[in-house]
C-alpha cells in the first residue's frame, strides 16, 4: 500500500520516518486541501519531533 502512495514514498525518504509513519500521516492528512497553512497541519504532529529530522509539510505534499 505504501509503495503505491506517491506521498507515502516521498515521506519515506525523510530520514527517520518508515512505512508505518508515512501510512499514518496520510490516513491523517487525506486532502492537504482541508488545511489552510502548514500550521493547521503542524498541530497535529507530536512536539517531541525534532525539527531537523520531520521534514516540512511543503515538501511531502509538493508534486
């Protein structure tokens, strides 16, 4: 299922973030379209992600 999911791959090659990540972000961000900036996303990504290591929401969802 993953491997078939352009954004799931594209999160993937974040290091840091496996199948199971990439899964659960995109059964939680189903329409990027639904959120009007990343920080209406970013609320739903745990503190304790370090910055350096969750990449940022532009660059999983760009085409």
């Amino acid at each position: 299922m993953v491997r078939n999911e352009e954004v799931c791959r594209r999160l993937k090659s974040a290091p840091g973030a496996g199948p199971i990540a990439a899964l659960a972000f995109r059964a939680t961000i189903d329409r990027p379209e639904r959120f009007g900036s990343s920080q209406a996303v970013g609320m739903l990504i745990p503190r304790d992600v370090a910055p350096d290591v969750a990449p940022s929401f532009r660059e999983i969802a760009a085409p």
